[in-house]
C-alpha cells in the first residue's frame, strides 16, 4: 500500500446533516425569524461519501475554512480539481484505484459530467494526492483564489492529420486488394503503419499508462487490438480500425460536450457589463464582476438584466422566462424584485443591487444543478456495479476463446486469437456506463430550462413514482395573499376601533398571511399599541401585553385551549368557514373581543394542475393549519381528493408516513413552515423559490415560480428519463450481445467491433440528449 502520510487510513467519509427547526404554520413572529436553513448540524459515518444525498447546505462537506478551493472537514481537508482527461468511468476507476491505496485519502466523489474530482485528504498531503493524479498522464487543474474552477472546454484538435491518415488507411486497404507486380507486398504495411502514427499516437499513450496502472480500458484494448492485427499480418483493418476509432472517438467528445454544457449554457444569459451609476451620480459602463451590493444599475428598454435586485425607480415588464419558464411577462414597479438573466421587455428602470455577480439566482441555479450532476442516481449505481461484473467475465471469456479452441478443439491459433481480440474491443463498457449520467443530466437541463430545479437524479428518477401528493394550501393552492374580508365586534367591553387596534398591533409582529391581510386592510388602523412578552404560539396565533392585559389573536384551537368557545361563538365560526373564510380572534384572558374573517383566493392553475396529476394517476391531498370547513371548500373548487384542515406540523408529518403506506409521497410546502412532511416525503418540493436561498438549499426540487402545474411537468419528465434510461441500457447491452454472437459464428470483425464499442456510445448520448428538446 502507498504511504503519503503517517496518520492511519480513515475509514469513512462525514456526510453533514441538516435539518430545520419546525416553524409555525399559521403566525410566525418577525422576532423569532432565524436566517438562513440550518437549525442544527449533525454528523454521522457514512460508507461511500458519493452515495450521499445532499440536503439543506447540502455541498459535498461543510467545513470550516475554505481558501482557494480547499475547505477543512472533519477527517481532514476537502480538495476539489478539474481534470480534463477524466471523461470516461475507466479513467474514474484508474483514479479511485490509485488514489484509494493511500492512506492519506479518505474518500473520493467523482463528477464525470463536469471532470471534477473531490478529494478528502489529511491536511498537507495536496502535493502527494496531485503526484499520484499526474502518473495517471492526467493534469489535475486546482480552483483559483476565489475557489472556483475554470470552465470545462474541449481542447480543439486540428482535423487534417486524421483525415490524412484515413486517405492512407484507404489506400492500405486498396493495396491490398490489388495484385500487381507494380506494387511491393510490403506497401499495405507501410502504408497502414503511417496511418496508424499519425492517428494512433494519444490511444497507445492511454492505453500504455492504463496497462501500466492494470487497468483495461478502450485505449489499452484498442491498443491490444490494432497491436495484435498487425502482427497477425492484417495491416489495412488494423490501420482503418485506429482511424474509426479515433473518428467516433471525437464525435462521441461533442456529443459529450453539449450534454455537460446544457446547463452551464444558461450563464451566458447574463451581460458582461451593465450601467452603474457613479459617486457623482454620472452613470458608466462596468464589468458586471465588480458591481457591489447596493449599487444602482439601470435598464434600457430589450436590455438583459445583468444582477439580481430591487426596483427603486422605474417600472416595466419582464421576461423572467429564463429562470421560471414563464411563456409572459412580468410587471415590475418599485420595490420588486428583478433577476438576472431575464429580459426587460417594455420600459427603463433603475434598480439596486441585492446579489453579487456569482451569487444570483441564475448563478444559484447553475451550481446546484452542477452538484446535482454530480450525485448518483439509482440506474446509475446499478449500472456502474452491473459493469463491474459484466467486463471481468467478457475479459475471461475472450481469454478462453483465444486458448481454449486452439488446445482442445484443434482450431487455428490466428483465427481464434483474432476473434478474442474483436470480443476485447466490444468487451469495453463505457457505452453502457456512459448512458446513464448523459441521460440524467440532460434531463437536469431540460427541467432548469422550464424553471424546476432538481436537487439530484434520485428525484428525477423518483418522480414517476409518486402515488400521492400532499399540498399546503396557503401560496400553494391559493395566491397566499387573502384579503379582509369580515369584522364582527363580539363584546361591549371595548368600541369597534379598540378591537381592531389592539388585533393590528399583535398582527403586525407576524409575517403569516393572515396577519399580513389584517393589517392591510383599508378599514384597519395604522398606529399600533406597543407589545410586551410578545409570543408566536405554534399553529395557534400570537399573544403579547399591552398596557398590562393580556391579548390573544389566533385560531380556533387557541381559543378552544383558552377555554373561550361557546354555542354562539361557534356557529358563527362554522358560517363564516362554510363560505371558505379563515377566522382569527381577538382575546383577553376571560372574553373574546371581536372576529376576523379573511379569504383567500385559488389560482388559476390550481385546478389544471391538479387535473394533470390526476391524469397521470397521483392522488392529491391538502394539509393546511386553516379550519376544516375552508380545507373542504378550497378542495372542492380546484378537485383535490382529501382535505385536512387544523393541521399542525406534526400533524402534517403523521399525515405523509400514512399516505406512504400506498407508495411514494410528494409534499409541496414553502420549504421552511413544513420542514418535518418535507423530510418525511419521498420528494419534497418548494413553490416559488425564486430569489430564495433557503427554499433552493433546503427542497429536493424548487419550483422556481408558484405555478402547480410544473409538479405534473416535473411527473411527465421524470416518466421521460427512466424511458430514455432503460432504451439506453437495451441499446448498449443488445448492440454489444448481437456483435458478441457474430464473432462467435465466424462473421464478426474488428470494423464490426470498433462499430459495438464506440457506436453504442454515439447512440447512448444521442438518444439521452433527447429530453433536452423537452424544453
């Protein structure tokens, strides 16, 4: 074993898990607002770190210094390196095989799509793991200063020397057809070596450093192939063989090219510079790179945004289609928020910054599709243990053609050794191999490109699974902006305006819909009462002092628990819910003080979403902490098939273990208020997580607008990829068997061979790079 280090080999790898505090569903406090997605941070041991599904602050570990790309964890540090030669699983397997005879490496996780390797290693072993990653013939490439890493581009090899060696190879090929005594017998070997110089020189240097590290790669046995042609007399195929190879091979390169760089494409999206207003209030063209927070930019009338930001003067329309795959524009006018990447349609305007260049949305949603690239999907991990098994066995089995006919059977050594070498050159799994992550990540691709963010290829998979789909109601079905709609003053005690006095100052500390709606309400007064010992109560309401008296504003089940309900009260309640009106009241300590009735309304795409669902056979139901009465009226407008109302989110959590007793359960929240279902379910999905950085992180697929009907989209794709998947997997194995057959019987040659191997690849990637026209 190689020793890099003194310290002992570790033998697992951290996987960092997050997870979020339940938050009330029905009034959450400003004050008890804590930013960003990680209420506690746990670690455990996990096996194989490249299995590991990320999550909320879900980058590949979570440290605690990074500088220039490399970031300290727990088992050492984390690095992070570009390779360029790293294109194909056996490179992978060349690399995990070397780097994982260190003791200095603890784990590995491999982005074959983006040619990234991340290494956790003990600190001061960098220069050892590179060492080890440059005898391979690979250059590693480390991030710059800022720890990102260079863009992926294909070196740009010149075509006329490949074109001259297959006009030679033709030639061999005709010298050898034809019998003169004009011509030398050696003429198609000399011929047929020029060709295969000329071509030939990167695969034997491959297959060369793939020999010497064992491992049997398509170069070491397109090496093996030509080689042993050649010295069996076949000089023409052996030369047109290395010239098709060499030919497919740069074919299969862009064909890779364009589904690694599908998604990577949406950068170029954004301006390179935009219009910033300077000190002296001069406005001046920048590079979009160095604009700070709080700058102000403005649009002209067909601009693209360049930044993420806030309207401050101004008003237009948008194109947000870019990040939403929204087919119309959006109004903006002061105080909304504009991102880059979309177009200004119509009118000029001047926002400020809110997000640096390589913070924005856009730029969000291009780095957690690239991790996403990176994690494997369960096709995949089949496959990849499939080929494990599967090329040993192929080896052995050529082995035993090549020997045991000869010894035992009394056949020709030339013919049965040839026909070993054809089953060697089809032997390579790489088309099998490669069908999977070109198949998930343009799938990826073409979910970003209509505004879903898929946080994996497990979900992408997963989805064409769901059975049940559970939905909060509040900006999910409905526009979660409901409106005043009923006041009733319940006791004498106090005058109409002392009750909606004291119900605005206690909505005002909360952020829930329907405060928010109370205190908006024309009719509402605008001076609010100071509060002390101010109290968000879980699913119920708020509490808080004024003047020395206790108030309550919430729910039914606050009042319930305060003792407070009574006959009258109640069917009051029970009439206003029946209408599909939510109810909070105001109370002290031994009377209820008045009643508020807001409503809320359904969106348009509601009903049509949840229509589509029921067409592809998902079951929908509807958890929401609103009264039961309103659950069923809502349910009934847009057709959901189960309405729960009162639901706290423990509540919610039982609901989604019950449905998963019928198959995979989806729960469609905010990504904060319904944490517990969200983890709970198979898939959890975050509505209008745009411009959100908690929502992103935290969903398994973020919804990057409120429309409903992209879960149905996300269903149909999903249906799509595992279609694709399992094609790719029929066509890679059958091309291989038929071919494998034919050189059995007789008929099978190398031509035939370079055609299994390299052709299936071209079909594989072509046939995946099919979902990205679902865009």
């Amino acid at each position: 074993m190689t020793k890099c280090c003194d310290q002992n080999k570790l033998d697992t790898a951290v996987e960092e898990k997050v997870t979020v505090e339940n938050i009330a569903d029905v009034a959450v406090a400003k004050p008890e607002i804590s930013s960003g997605c990680c209420g506690s941070v746990t670690t455990e041991p996990v096996v194989n770190q490249e299995d590991a599904s990320g999550g909320c602050c879900s980058a590949p570990a979570i440290g605690l210094t990074s500088v220039g790309g490399q970031t300290k964890v727990d088992g050492g540090v984390q690095t992070s390196m570009r390779i360029m030669q790293m294109d194909c699983p056996t490179e992978e397997s060349m690399i995990r095989k070397k780097l994982g005879a260190m003791d200095c490496v603890s784990s590995m996780e491999f982005n074959l799509m983006q040619r990234v390797l991340t290494v956790v290693h003990t600190e001061g072993s960098l220069d050892d793991v590179l060492a080890a990653v440059r005898s391979l013939d690979f250059d590693p490439e480390l991030p710059d200063a800022s720890g990102e890493l260079g863009a992926v581009e294909q070196e740009q090899k010149p075509w006329w020397p490949l074109i001259i060696a297959a006009l030679i190879a033709v030639a061999s090929e005709a010298v050898g057809w034809i019998e003169s005594a004009l011509i030398p017998d050696w003429t198609a070997a000399a011929l047929a070596l020029v060709a295969i110089v000329m071509c030939g020189g990167t695969t034997y240097k491959k297959g060369w450093v793939a020999l010497k590290n064992g491992n049997m790669n398509i170069n070491a046995l397109m090496s093996i192939a030509v080689t042993g042609a050649a010295i069996l007399g076949e000089w023409p195929e052996a030369a047109m063989v290395m010239v098709l190879f060499t030919i497919a091979e740069l074919i299969e390169a862009k064909s890779l090219d364009r589904a690694r760089n599908a998604i990577a494409g949406l950068m170029e999206l954004t301006p390179e510079r935009v219009t910033v207003r300077q000190t002296d209030g001069s406005w001046q063209d920048v590079d979009a790179k160095t604009v700070a927070i709080d700058d102000v930019v403005r649009v002209k009338p067909g601009e693209r945004i360049g930044l993420d930001g806030e309207l401050v003067a101004g008003a237009s329309s948008i194109n947000q289609a870019p990040i939403t795959g929204e087919s119309l524009p959006v109004d903006k006018t002061v105080g909304d928020a504009v991102f880059a990447g979309t177009i200004n349609e119509s009118g000029s305007f001047e926002y400020k910054v809110t997000a640096a260049a390589g913070q924005t949305t856009l730029a969000r949603i291009i780095h957690a599709v690239e991790e996403a690239q990176g994690t494997k999907a369960p096709t995949q991990r089949f496959v990849d243990k499939f080929a494990k098994i599967y090329t040993p066995i192929v080896f052995i089995v050529a082995f035993a053609v090549a020997v045991l006919p000869p010894l035992f059977l009394g056949g020709g050594w030339q013919d049965w050794i040839y026909k070993a070498l054809v089953l060697l050159v089809i032997a390579c799994p790489c088309a099998l191999v490669i069908s999977t992550p070109v198949t998930i990540v343009s799938g990826l691709a073409a979910a970003a490109r209509q505004g879903i963010l898929i946080k994996g290829g497990v979900y992408l998979e997963q989805g064409r699974l769901l059975k049940w789909l559970a939905l909060d109601k509040t900006g999910t079905i409905t526009h979660g902006k409901p409106v005043l709609t009923d006041f009733q003053s319940w006791d004498t005690k106090l005058s109409e305006e002392q009750v909606k006095t004291l119900a605005a100052s206690l909505a005002g500390r909360s952020d829930h819909p329907v405060s928010v709606a109370i205190v908006k309400a024309e009719t509402m007064p605008q001076q609010h009462l100071e509060i002390v010992n101010f109290a968000a109560v879980l699913g119920r309401g708020v509490q808080g002092e004024i003047d020395g008296e206790q108030y309550h504003l919430g729910n039914q089940r606050l009042i319930d628990e305060l003792q407070l309900n009574n006959t009258e009260l109640q069917m009051r309640l029970n009439e206003l819910e029946q209408q599909g009106k939510t109810v909070v009241m105001l109370a002290d300590q031994s009377r209820i003080l008045g009643l508020f009735a807001v409503a809320d309304t359904v969106k348009e795409s509601s009903q049509q979403a949840i229509a589509e669902l029921h067409a592809l056979g998902v079951k929908t139901a509807m958890l929401t902490g609103d009264n039961p009465h309103t659950a069923r009226a809502i349910a009934a407008q847009v057709g959901i098939d189960e309405a729960r109302g009162n639901q706290l989110p423990e509540d919610k959590l039982t609901a989604v273990k019950n449905f998963a007793t019928d198959g995979a359960v989806g729960m469609v929240g905010d990504g904060i208020n319904d944490a517990p279902a969200l983890a709970q379910s198979e898939i959890g999905f975050a509505m209008g997580a745009m411009g959100t950085d908690t929502a992103i992180e935290t969903a398994d697929v973020a919804l990057m607008d409120d429309d409903l009907r992209k879960i149905p989209a996300f269903v149909r794709l999903s249906q799509g990829t595992r279609n694709i998947l399992a094609q790719n997997i029929a066509l890679a194995l059958g091309i291989k068997g038929i071919f494998l057959v034919l050189t059995m019987i007789g008929l099978g040659t190398m031509w035939m061979a370079v055609f299994a191997d390299v052709g299936a690849s071209l079909l594989v990637v072509a046939n995946g790079l099919r979902l990205l026209k679902k865009t």
